[in-house]
C-alpha cells in the first residue's frame, strides 16, 4: 500500500504545512513504509495529480492534506477508481468533514494514519461534481464569493476579510428564489439559507443538517425562509449548534426534507458553494451516490452515530 501525501500549500493560509512536511519524513523515512509527498499547485493540479495517481492501477492512500476544498478536489479527481482510498489531514480553515467522525485529533497523527483502514461512504452528486459533505446556497454562500472583493486590498487579511464580506453581504439584497423538486414533493420560496447535505457540518463547524448521515443513501435538506436582518442573529447561535431543528422560535422559519434526488431551480444565476470551493448555477441536479467513497480512517476513529459520539470542537490539527 502507497500512501501518498496531497499537501496544498495555502490551506489554512498555510500556517501547518512546513511542519507537516517534516513530521511525515520524521515519521516515516527509512521505514518500510511507501509514501510520497507532493505539494499542489493549483486547484486543477489537485484534481488532476488524484486521477493520474489513480490511473497507475495501485493501492494507495490519497491524503487531502488541506482543508474541504482540498478534498473537493482530491475527490472528484479519484472517483471512480476502486485501488484508492482517501484520508485526510487537516491543515485548512474549516475542516468540516472530520466533524463527522471519533476522535478528530487522530486525524493529525501520522503513524494512527498510517495503520488506519478504509470504510465505504456515500457521495452527494451535483450535476458533475462530487460533494463529500455540503451543497449550500443563500447568505452564507454569498459571503464565500464576496471575499473575493477584498482580497487586493493589502493590510486587509484573513478573518478581517471574512467579516467585511458578511457585513457587505447583509447590506445587500437577502433571499434567493428557489423551486427545489424532490422525488416526493415540491419545496418553493425566497429562501436566506440552503443547504443540501450529505454530512451535518460546513461553515467551519455550523452543524446545519444535524439528521444528515453520511452513509444511508439519503440527502438532508434544511432551507431558512428570508427573516429579518434581527432574527438572522438569534438563528445564528441555534444553527451553529444543530439546536434550530427543535427551537420553537427558529424552526418555524425552516423547511426541513430527506430525498434520494431533486432539482434544485433559481430565478437567476446564483452562488453556489460545495465543499466550500465556488460556483455559479441557474439549476442544479442533485442525487445521493450510495458507498461511492472509500475513506481511510485512522486507527481509533470511528464514522459518528448513536453509539459512537462526536466532539467536533476536538477537531483542530496539531502541527
């Protein structure tokens, strides 16, 4: 088994990855184990390095060693291909899909990684992208595409960045029109916040789909209509926390559904985030892929559920 290391360089705004780099060949150079490290250059890069690896026809492990993003990419590089597994080493702002599982921390150890072994996850499709945990629309995803409008502005950096967009973005114009058609009925509104989801988390920790699980066939709808500027702040700490489902003085702003496969309309062209990475949509296809992912998880870590407990706020890496 090769193991092979996907390091992208500006995850995180590339504060972990120097001494990622040297943690692996601490850990692993002169020892028996086959690994590789390659730093990305681009988003495309990603993707493409994933499937080239893949093509050479040998089990391995491709690690994100980034942030969500970073997997977006690895992930739709390698699907498809059954002599691969993905692991991840979080080096990025979010992190949201190890959220999903035990023991996050193991994830930034290298020899856990290591003897780690791999399980069967589904995917969420959406028109040609594969999605590992969130499809999300609204306020939240106008704000990611809003950054970019402060980023030539030199002393303005990361979490200065984050909230000017939220603040520009709140002045503007709130509510997307949306007609979404499930294999079961048809969910229509201006709806402030949308997602679709195959895991519970995005945002850097929001836990918006707190029913979603990430191997039961089934894709998680939560929709927000558009409220007020005010109530927007007291959603917010319910949101984040997975409480807005049983708050009685949130929920019912909240269209929340279970689907198989839907199609999501919008009245313009609208932003759209999945994993995190950017896009722009008039329409999307959704549909769930049932055990489409083989992941590698690290040794002592678990996939979340009834009997296995999660503590996402344990989640940060530790380089």
């Amino acid at each position: 088994m090769r193991h092979i290391f996907i390091i992208n360089p500006i995850a995180g705004n590339g504060k972990l990855q120097d001494k990622l780099f040297k943690t692996i060949d601490l850990e692993l150079k002169g020892k028996e184990t086959d690994y590789e490290i390659y730093i990305t250059k681009s988003k495309e890069d990603t993707r493409n390095f994933a499937r080239h690896k893949c093509q050479e026809g040998k089990p391995a492990v491709l690690y994100s060693c980034g942030g969500d993003g970073t997997l977006h990419e690895i992930i739709n590089g390698a699907f498809g291909y059954t002599n691969v597994s993905v692991g991840v080493i979080p080096v990025g702002s979010g992190n949201d899909f190890i959220k999903n599982f035990t023991n996050p921390v193991y994830f930034s150890d290298i020899n856990l990684q290591i003897k780690g072994q791999s399980i069967e996850l589904d995917l969420l499709k959406a028109n040609d992208e594969y999605v590992a945990t969130v499809l999300n629309i609204g306020l939240d995803a106008d704000v990611a595409f809003n950054m970019n409008k402060f980023k030539k502005i030199p002393f303005i950096k990361g979490p200065t960045k984050y909230y000017l967009s939220i603040f520009y973005s709140l002045a503007g114009k709130l509510g997307k029109q949306i007609e979404v058609i499930t294999d079961k009925n048809v969910i229509r509104g201006t709806f402030l916040i949308g997602v679709v989801a195959n895991g519970q988390y995005y945002g850097g920790g929001y836990k918006c789909a707190p029913l979603a699980e990430l191997n039961d066939g089934i894709l998680d709808l939560c929709f927000v209509e558009n409220i007020s500027r005010l109530k927007i702040v007291n959603l917010l700490g319910s949101y984040k926390k997975g409480e807005h489902l049983e708050n009685p003085q949130i929920n019912k702003y909240l269209t929340y559904d279970k689907f198989k496969s839907a199609l999501i309309i919008f009245k313009e062209p609208t932003n759209v985030c999945m994993d995190g990475d950017k896009y722009i949509y008039n329409e999307i296809n959704v549909s769930t892929e049932k055990n489409a992912l083989k992941v590698w998880l690290p040794k002592g870590v678990q996939y979340c559920n009834s009997e296995h407990l999660c503590h996402p706020e344990q989640s940060e890496g530790s380089y």
